[in-house]
C-alpha cells in the first residue's frame, strides 16, 4: 500500500539493512581488486622504505611495514591482511636483513625480529577484524531496532484517526495514513510522490502555506485551524513538526466541532441578549448564571447572586403551596408555569411569569434547573387598567340603558299624562268663560288656580317629553325663514303680563340684519321663553330684564338675556344646564321650577349648533349669551346623541 512508503520516508538516504550483513565498503569491491589494493599498498611501503634507507635510516627493516599492515587490516578483510604481511616479511628481509638480496635469515636476532613482526600484525589484523565485525554487529543490531521502531510506527499512525502525512523538503508528499486519505478524500496513491501546492493550491494563499513554510524553514513547531474551501469545505486542525525527511504534519476533520462552537456562541449570543430573564442553578437550587437582562431587571449583578438561592427575590403574596407544587414539579422532570411575586434588590416589588425545567443529563439525572422569566408587571397593571375600563363601560352601559328607559318612560308618561291634563285644562278654561250662573267667586278663584296649576303641569310635562326627545336623538327641526326683531316680540308680549305682575320691565332691541334668519322658529322661541322667564323670576320688583340681538360674525348672531336680578354664586354655576338640578334646593324655596328648562334650552341650541354662556356676579344680575348662525343647513333636522 501506499502508506508503507513511511519505511522509506524515514531513512536516511544511503542506509540500508543490507549493507551491514558482514561487510565493509571496500569489500563490495571484487577480490582481486582488493588483493591488488593490498600488494599495491605494501609496494608503497617498500618504496618508502627504500626512501628511508637513503636517509641513513637502515637498522629499522619494518619501519614503514607497520603501518602500513594496520592500513590493509583495517581496510579489508584477513586474506589481504595476511597477504601484505607475508609481502612486508619478504621485502624486509630480501632488501634490509643481511644478507641482503636473498631471503635466508642467518641471526637469531633479525629471526626473532622477523617472529615479532608476524605475530604483533597477526595480532593487530585479528583486533582490526574483530573490532570491524563488532561494528557491523552493532550497526545491524541498530537497523533492526530502527526498522522495528518504524514499522510499529507506521502500524500506530495506520490506525490513529487523525490524518498524518509527511512532506519531504521538496513538498512532495512522502506518507499518508489511511486516516489522511480519508480526510482529503483522495487515495494516497494519488498523493504520494506529489506535490502539496499542485493538489492543494488554495493552501498557499491560507495560513497554513505560511505556517508550513515557516516549519520548515525554522524547525519550529506549529499549530493553528484553518478552513479549506472548495472542493473539501472542512474545518482542520493542524500540528506541523520539522523532522528530518521535512516535515510531518497531523491534522483532524474538526467541522462538527466548529459548527457546534459557532452553534453554542450563537445560542450565547441569544440567552445573553434575550429580553427575558434567564437563571441557571444545580439541582440544589443554588444559581450558577444569569444573563444580563436579569441583572437590568432586578438589579443583581451576577456576582451578586451567584451561589446565592433564587430565594433572595421572594417577597411574598405568594402562597407556600404554589412553591411546594413548583419543586415538585421540577424534581418529578417536568416543566413549571406560573407567576411569582419578586422583590428587587432596591425593594421594589414587581411579578413574573415564570416557566422552570430541569435539565437532564445522560442518565436521565437532574444536573441543572434552567428559569425563564418574563417582567408582567406592566402588562398586569394594563390588564387591571382595562379590566376596570370593562367594568366601568359596563356599568356606563347599564347606566345609559337605564337612562334610555327612564326617558322612554317620562315619554310615555309624559304623552299618558298630557292628554288627560289638556282636557282639564279645556274644561276648566270653558268653565271660566261662561257666564256667571252657578259659579259663585270662590268657585272661580279655585278655577282659576286649577287652571294655573295645570298649565304649570303641561309646560313641566311638555319640558320632560322635549328633554327625552333630544337625548333620545328624535326630536325634529323644522326649518323656516323669519323674522327676528319680530320673534323677540313676540315671545315679549306672550311674557309681559307675568313681567307686569312681578313689576319687572321688559325690553328687547335687534340690530340691522336680522330679518332673514333660517332656523326652526318654534325651537327658538321655547329658547327665548325659558332665559326671559328665569330672567324675570329672578329679579325682584323694580328691576329690568333686556334682550339684545345683534350679528356675530359673518354667518351668526348673537343673543343676550340681560337682567338686574339676584345673580348666581360661582359655586353653583356648574348646576345651571344640567337636568333636575335647582340652585335653590332648600326646604323653603323662593322660586319655584322643575330645573329642566336651562338643560333643555341648551340642549335645543345645541341642536342648532349653536351655543349659550352665563356672565353673572352674585347679587348683580345675569348675562345669558345665546349664539347661533343665522341659516341652519337643511339636512338638520334631527337631534343625536
């Protein structure tokens, strides 16, 4: 397979189990060359010798052969070892033993020389060749050890999940892993002997070109992450180490774990600005995090509360049973949801809604409870606001309806009423009329306060029918074009005997441009008879009341009811237009009046767009000032609510 290149990545170029089987270098060459060698190098000796000689140098004969056998005995193996002492031997004793030029050895003394010398390099080539083959003996058992310790290696790295390459100094890869393959999706028979930057060319433009080269170039160390685009789109994590074939490189498919990473700071992102209040506590209940909404909303910093029970913000109003069901819940493995009333650390109350989960862990144990909370103390109190706001339309509703059929009813009644009491008043004006006969004085006097009093009754009743029909939204107008100085006359003359009788005097005045005005005539002459008989009812003998009409404006005119009378208090001014309601409520009351007809007058002006004001000092007199425009437009003709 392709990763078992590790073997070769991993030798030092010119090593080899091979070359320590027994043999030296020299011994590779051919046997002949190598005796040829050793003849050569004594042939030298000799030379050196006969050098030597010349130089009065003569009692030493192996003066040069010494060294010269140690040479071949170190170099090669015994055969030419032996060969160069048996030629040293001869060439000493046929030049320098005498006598010279013949090889017979006469002396005892050159014979024991000649001894001496076989035997000592006799000696020194076996320790030369022991020595060598100890060094070979090492040498393999050191290859053995480095062969072993490579292939365990390369077995480990075969079966480590983490990718391994190496990348020799020509960033050609020289070992893949099948991990490695796996990662960059490609056989490592198609990365071996290749060149990094041609299969991965997006590198060089990455940190990791930078992060390689710098390896590599200090021998230092390197570690970093780095995203690979197209066509892999993974995240790696890489560790570089310099060695000596280049570098070896160990990385690891770590895209889940930034996918999660980048998963995780989002969902951090989201609890830590949340806009509700989250808690985190061990099963005790002790908090172990809180985020900072948390903090904003009840003032806690989290190294306030950290360790701390959530029981710091209980402030009552909450029943103890609502509690008990809480933890009893969560420790069963359920979810809690209620509200809870919490103090903040300043005091102030406030109430949440809040929903507590235990969160389990691998066993299905408890290993945290998790709150979230929400601040509803705004949303209770708008809750409450517009519950009352139900409440009270409701109660505005009841109250309109009950209203609505009191004035049905003062309708009804009013109309039942009328038509009896306009009879007794025909009958009683027709027993006024005839001639005396059978009515004596006093039978006139009492029909006469008959009479009176049943006038009185009709305009109440006709006041209460006309006051149901405005709020009841039915009462009609009927336009016409008339004549205003005409209508103040009119209502003036219609009123002057009661101004007589009470000694008051009347006068109205109407100023230019009056004598086209478009209203409902009827409407306006009940105004007119209302203000001017309170005018007149309230101002004592020998007081005035005016009316003065004049243009407002461009399209109104304006009307003023001026008397001299007793005046209103300014406490009682809110009670002149409102129904039923009389400024002299006592017991023994002056002025008599059912204190409908200011309501029901500003109800008809109202009906005609129109408005009415009062101007009065205490004991001075009034001023009621009625505006209205001089044409109403057609398409009004009936009063709303």
């Amino acid at each position: 397979m392709g990763q078992g290149t590790a073997d070769e990545a991993n030798q030092t170029p010119g090593s080899g189990v091979g070359r320590w089987e027994g043999k030296s270098r020299t011994e590779e060459y051919p046997v002949w060359l190598r005796y040829c060698a050793a003849i050569l190098i004594i042939a030298l000796a000799t030379g050196a010798r006969m050098y030597l000689y010349r130089q009065g140098l003569a009692g030493i004969p192996y003066l040069t052969y010494y060294p010269a056998v140690i040479f071949v005995a170190l170099l090669f193996d015994a055969g030419p070892a032996i060969l160069a002492i048996l030629l040293s031997a001869l060439a000493a004793d046929y030049f320098w033993i005498p006598p010279a030029g013949s090889f017979a050895i006469t002396s005892p003394v050159e014979q024991l020389a000649m001894g001496f010398f076989i035997s000592v390099t006799l000696g020194m080539a076996w320790v030369c060749h022991s020595q060598r083959s100890a060094i070979w003996r090492m040498k393999r058992a050191e290859e053995a050890l480095r062969s072993a310790h490579r292939a365990a290696i390369a077995g480990l790295l075969d079966k480590v999940g983490d990718g391994v390459a190496v990348l020799n100094r020509d960033w050609k890869y020289a070992y893949v892993n099948p991990a490695a393959a796996a990662i960059l999706r490609m056989p490592a028979e198609a990365l071996l002997g290749k060149v990094l930057w041609d299969i991965f060319p997006a590198v060089e433009s990455l940190a990791a070109g930078r992060e390689f080269r710098r390896c590599m170039r200090d021998g230092v160390p390197v570690r970093f992450d780095e995203f690979y685009p197209e066509p892999l789109n993974i995240w790696f994590e890489v560790r570089c180490y310099p060695c000596t074939e280049g570098v070896r490189i160990f990385f690891s498919d770590i895209t889940e774990r930034k996918t999660n990473e980048a998963r995780l700071r989002q969902l951090s992102r989201a609890v830590e600005q949340c806009p509700v209040s989250i808690v985190i506590t061990d099963p005790c209940g002790n908090i172990e995090y809180v985020n900072p909404r948390f903090s904003a909303l009840t003032g806690y910093s989290a190294a306030d509360v950290i360790g701390q029970n959530p029981r710091i913000l209980k402030a009552g109003g909450v029943p103890a049973e609502t509690y008990k069901d809480l933890w009893t819940t969560i420790k069963g493995g359920n979810e809690w949801k209620g509200r809870l009333r919490n103090k903040k650390k300043d005091g102030q109350l406030f109430w949440e809604s809040a929903s507590i989960s235990p969160i389990l862990g691998e066993g299905g144990a408890i290993t945290h409870f998790v709150a979230v909370k929400e601040d509803i103390t705004e949303s209770l109190r708008a809750e409450q606001s517009r519950m009352e706001c139900v409440r009270l339309e409701e109660a505005n509703r009841r109250m309109e309806e009950e209203n609505r059929m009191k004035r049905e009813f003062l309708a009804n009644m009013s109309h039942e009423l009328r038509t009896p009491l306009n009879g007794i008043i025909g009958f009683t004006e027709v027993l006024l009329d005839s001639k005396p006969g059978p009515l004596n004085p006093k039978q006139s006097e009492y029909l006469g306060d008959v009479l009176t009093s049943g006038r009185h009754l009709l305009a109440l009743i006709n006041d209460i029918l006309d006051l149901a029909k405005v709020e009841a939204g039915k009462m009609e107008l009927h336009l016409s074009q008339f004549s205003l100085p005409r209508t103040l006359g009119e209502v003036r003359a219609v009123l002057q005997p009661v101004a007589e009788k009470q000694q008051v005097a009347v006068s109205t005045w109407a100023g230019p441009g009056l004598q086209d005005v478009f209203l409902d005539q009827q409407r306006l002459k009940q105004v007119l008879y209302n203000l001017l008989s309170n005018a007149i009812k309230f101002t004592d003998a020998g007081g005035s009341v005016s009316v003065l009409a004049d243009l407002y404006g461009d399209d109104s005119f304006r009307i003023r009811v001026i008397d001299t009378g007793i005046g209103i208090r300014s406490e009682d001014m809110g009670k002149l237009f409102k129904e039923f309601q009389q400024i002299d409520t006592g017991s023994a009351r002056r002025y008599e009046g059912s204190g409908l007809g200011l309501a029901l007058t500003r109800s008809i002006i109202g009906l005609m767009h129109g408005a009415v004001t009062v101007d009065s000092d205490f004991g001075m007199g009034s001023t009621f000032t009625v505006i209205l425009p001089l044409r109403l437009s057609n398409n009004t003709g009936r009063s709303g609510k």
